[in-house]
C-alpha cells in the first residue's frame, strides 16, 4: 500500500459521520492548525521570493520544515475583501463583499458557517488575535471561541482539545510608512542605497528610504513569528500543528495594496508540515511547490486535513491532504482575481493569472490607478509620486500610474515580473489573449459577478442575499457582461451595439453602454446624440455615467458638469453620493475640468462621502 493510499484510508476511517452537526474525525489525534499573517506582505519583500534585501530566518526556517508555494494569491489586493474571501471560501464578487470599508454588510446564504465556525461545531477549539474585518454579518461566538487581543490556544478546555488559532501581525501594515519628512533621515538596518526599486517607482531619496523602513518592518514580522513559533514549541505542539505563514495581500509601497497587479495579489505562504501529521500530504517537507492557490483555497485545505466534510458552496478547493496528489496540485495554474472600491476610490478591475501570463480586465480603466485616495496619500511616496507625474520628470514605466488604462492588459510575469510591458495588441500573444480573455469571461459569468450592477444598487436590492439574487438574475448578469465586452470588439461591432443598449429598456443597459462608450473613446463621439439624452433618464445612475462619459469624449455641450452636481446633490444614499465625487474627482485631478465647490451639497454628507468632500477642501486651501 502507497504512502498517499494509506492516507486516504486513515482519512476516510476519520470522517465517518456522527451526530454532529458536521461531519468529523473520531475522538483520535487530530491536527492543529496556526495561521501566521503578516499584513500588507507580497512576495516582493522576502529574500525566501527572491528579494535581494531583508532577512527572514525564522520564517525561512519554517520553509526548512514544509513546503514553499510559488503561486499563493490573496483574491484581492485589500484587507477586508481579501480576509472575507479567505473566511468564507467564496469570491467577494459572488457573495457581495467586495469593496473595502462596507457600506452594508452581506448576509450570507442560509445555513452557511465561514468554515472557522465549522471546525468549532466539529469541536475545535477555535481563536482569533484579533483582526475580523470582514464584509458580511456574522457572529463572534459562531465563528471563534474567543477573538480579542488576547486570544490564545492555551485557553482550550483541555489539552487534547484540537485548535485553530490565526493571529495577525500588523508590524509591516501600510501606516507604519506613514512617517513625516522629519524621520527620512531616521536610520534603517537595511541601507536605502542597497535598495533595488520596482523599475515603476522613481529612484528617489523618499522611495528608497520608504522601501527599506519596510523591509525593517518585516524583521519585525519574523520576530513575532519566531515568538509564537517558541510558544507552541514550548507546548509540546509544534509536531502537532500545520502553520502557515502568509501575507493577507500585497505590500505596503504605491502601486501594491489595492491594485489589482502581481505587487497586490501574488503573497507568501509557506506551510510547516508537522512530523506527526505528515502522513497526510504528498509531498516532502522543505520542497517549493508551482501549482496555484488562491484564498479560496485556504479553508478546503484546512477542513480536508481535519477530517472535517466541506461544506459544497464553497468556491475552492483542498491543495493538500489525503487524495490531493503532488501531481493534482502541480497541475493548477490558474488564479482569478479582483479589485472594486478601496475607502472612497473606485475601481472595476478582474485578472485572470495562467501560467506565466497575467490578464488585467479593466472594466473602469478610464481611471488611472493614481485617482486620489486619502489614504494613500498620506505616503510621502505617494505624494512624491504625483508632484514628480505633473512636474514631468517621470520614465514612461513610471507615468503609467497615472495614465488611462486599456480595457484589458496582457503581461508575461516570468519575463516581466513588474508588468510593465503590456502585450495584449502583439499579434504572436493573440491567441493567449483569446484565451485567457476567453476564460475570465466565463469565470465572471459562472460566479454571477455582482459588481455589473454599481454598488449602490447592491446596497439597495441585493446584499440581503447576494448570492441567490446572483442566481436568479443569472441571464441578465450575462447580457450586462456583453455590453461591458463591447469595447473589446471591433469598433464597428461595438458601435452599433453601444447604439441600440444606449435605448434599451432595461436601465442597467444604458449604464453600460455609457461605460463602455468611455473606454471606446474618441470614436464613440459619433454617439454623443444617444448618450446626451440619457442626461434624463429616470435613473440617477444612468445619469452619472451619461455626464461621466461626456466629459471623457470631450463634449462640452451640452455641458456635463451641473448634471453631475445635480445628481450628487439628489441622491439620497451614500454609495450613489460616493459614485458622482469619484467621478468628479476624476474630472478635476485628470481631465482638467474645474470642479465648482459651492455646488457640492450631496443629502448623504458622512462615511466615506465626507472624505472626497475633505479632498475638495484641502484643494481650496492651496
């Protein structure tokens, strides 16, 4: 009998099923497990990833020890969205948690538990120190034994009690480079002229020193691993327990966390095999793996190892464990990715990773990645990052950032790990753009991507139960996600099709076309006739995309601009408020039109409306 046979029929004694609620292992040994992450960590800042910099030996120790994946990706390239996608096992755009700092939180379907409430009704003792963040209701007591501060495995009734603990290190989080001026003299351990920059970051004093106070911040990380690491050493648990260590999506420097590239997408994760658990993976400890995880993965994986069923709706699946071959994982080579709102900036972005090529499907690409985000501005980089754009005294491969972006990009990450170079019009990447456009498409379409409807909408009508109005407007999703594809078609085809939307009964229609229109561009000037009368249509957001798109085609008459104030000014909700300021903002900051102030009365002045009026403000001052 094989290694991996033996295994499948240890596992399968272990998940007879009881008169649990879940189906679970037998009161026999069952695994820990320790979830380590580090926020705001891509793989671009481990020497374990290749990075020239920075040393880890605690978490390179762990790699000793287990098995280093190549390929782990977060999902999204933001906090909330990546750890809802991670709690749940479900992609955001499905469940309706996709925009970072919710505005409502979903509700998930019926009967079903983040998969942390699962393995503790199959009895593990389950703890969380301490970060939720989560985008969809839920409770404490269902999902965690304890989350707070303090929460610890040492608190489990007894010591035979089976645990999952996850514990967050936010030492390497995106505000530790919120320093002033003052501190760039500060000394790091790491010298800034030893730094090797991203080739789309300026080479500059501030750029620099940013990079290296990070790699700094994850000698830290490594310390507090090594700490906790040392607590379940001295526990006796260590053989015990299967740790990963992992980031929760990409790094803290511009152009990383909260863009939807490599940079903010592809993180670390290194997984301890424990001796006494060994049995059940296929592969050697201290081995790198190339197949492809994602998120959705994580929770599968766990359940699989524990010996506890999985709960079917879940969107991932096991890549270690009992009848998970080295040879199944290896052949995965796909990664599905997405970014929407970040704070009050958004975004419609999708990315589909085969192999060594990465597929960028800018839905909004009109909008540079450089739109304001008061967050992220509070980066001295950032900062730097601009006044250098508008001085004029950028490389092409640093202006980029500021630039509009093509409807969809192409790069190949082996040859161009910083994507810079994007191949989507080369003839001999044709077919591979084909491709992987073709199995986006079909991956938005099977996951009924809510996000074809703007977030308003889903504020109002869906995110009671996302997931089953997805279902039920299955068809409709569909015909939106054409209309969205139109710019990809010829321009013939696309304008006729833009024509006959732009009169469509259905408003969510016209909402597109008018999108759409914006990322034809110039050529779709012939429809401005169309377009201008869906200044008054019935709906507030058709409205907005009717002036929106004016605008970017250059057409000032009529004028675009008391539309949007009026739009702004009537809405009643805060995400149909937030939707008119991104566009304003976007306007002023990149399309040079000039923003009136005195007209900016929207009814819902709060949340994350009141910090695109503060932006407003601060312009008023200089």
């Amino acid at each position: 009998m094989t290694r991996m046979s033996k295994a499948l029929l240890l596992f399968l004694l272990a998940t007879i099923p009881t008169s649990s609620s879940a189906s679970v292992a037998p009161a026999t040994k069952r695994p820990n497990f320790l979830f380590l992450v580090s926020e705001d960590n891509s793989i671009h800042y481990l020497r374990l990833y290749g990075a020239q910099n920075g040393t880890t030996p605690t978490i390179d120790g762990l790699a000793r020890h287990g098995l280093v994946f190549n390929h782990a990706f977060s999902c999204s390239p933001v906090c909330s969205v990546a750890r809802s996608t991670l709690a749940t096992g479900i992609f955001a755009p499905r469940g309706g948690f996709q925009y970072h700092r919710k505005i409502k939180p979903a509700t998930l379907p019926r009967g079903f538990l983040p998969w942390s409430g699962t393995l503790k009704q199959a009895g593990y003792y389950t703890t969380n120190r301490r970060k939720t963040d989560y985008n969809f209701q839920f409770s404490i007591k269902r999902l965690w034994n304890a989350s707070s501060g303090k929460a610890s495995w040492r608190n489990r009734p007894t010591k035979q009690t089976p645990f999952f603990h996850m514990q967050s290190f936010g030492q390497s989080h995106e505000s530790s480079l919120h320093f002033p001026k003052s501190q760039l003299k500060t000394p790091t351990t790491v010298s800034p002229k030893k730094i090797t920059l991203a080739p789309y970051h300026p080479d500059t004093e501030t750029f620099r020193y940013t990079h290296a106070r990070y790699l700094d911040r994850m000698g830290v990380i490594d310390q507090q691993v090594k700490r906790v690491l040392g607590q379940l050493t001295a526990d006796g648990l260590l053989e015990d327990t299967f740790v990963f260590y992992f980031g929760d999506h990409g790094g803290g420097l511009p152009r990383s966390k909260g863009y939807a590239y490599e940079s903010g997408l592809h993180v670390p994760l290194v997984v301890r095999i424990p001796a006494n658990f060994s049995h059940l993976v296929d592969q050697k400890p201290g081995s790198r793996l190339n197949g492809f995880v994602s998120f959705v993965d994580f929770g599968p994986t766990v359940l699989h190892l524990a010996g506890v069923a999985i709960d079917k709706r879940l969107d991932g699946r096991p890549f270690l464990g009992p009848s998970v071959p080295a040879g199944d994982l290896a052949a995965r080579d796909e990664a599905f990715g997405y970014a929407d709102r970040f704070d009050e900036k958004y975004d419609h972005v999708r990315t589909l990773r085969k192999g060594r090529f990465a597929y960028v499907r800018n839905y909004q690409g009109f909008y540079p990645d450089g739109l304001q985000n008061n967050y992220r501005y509070r980066m001295l980089a950032f900062q730097e990052w601009r006044a250098l754009n508008k001085a004029d005294r950028l490389t092409p491969a640093q202006r980029h950032f500021f630039l509009p972006r093509p409807a969809e990009q192409l790069f190949d990450v082996k040859a161009d790990p910083h994507q810079i170079t994007d191949l989507a019009a080369k003839s001999e990447h044709r077919e591979t753009l084909l491709d992987l456009r073709g199995r986006l498409r079909k991956q938005v379409r099977k996951i009924n991507d809510l996000s074809l409807y703007p977030e308003s909408h889903q504020v109002s009508h869906m995110l009671d139960a996302p997931i089953s109005f997805g279902q039920t407007h299955h068809d409709e999703i569909g015909e939106l996600h054409r209309i969205a594809d139109l710019p990809l078609a010829p321009l013939e085809t696309a304008l006729v099709g833009l024509k006959g939307h732009l009169k469509s009964k259905n408003p969510w229609h016209r909402y597109w076309a008018c999108q759409s229109a914006s990322l034809v561009g110039h050529p779709a000037r012939s429809l401005s006739t169309a377009i201008g009368s869906c200044l008054a249509d019935p709906h507030p957001m058709v409205r907005l995309r009717a002036a929106e798109t004016l605008a970017i085609l250059g057409i000032t008459k009529p004028d675009p601009m008391p539309h949007l104030y009026a739009v702004l000014n009537s809405v009643p909700s805060e995400a149909e408020a937030l939707l008119v300021l991104n566009t304003l903002v976007f306007l002023q900051d990149h399309r040079g039109l000039t923003v009136a102030q005195d007209q900016l009365r929207p009814r819902y002045p709060g949340g994350q409306v009141a910090r695109r009026l503060d932006y407003f403000k601060t312009l008023d001052v200089k």
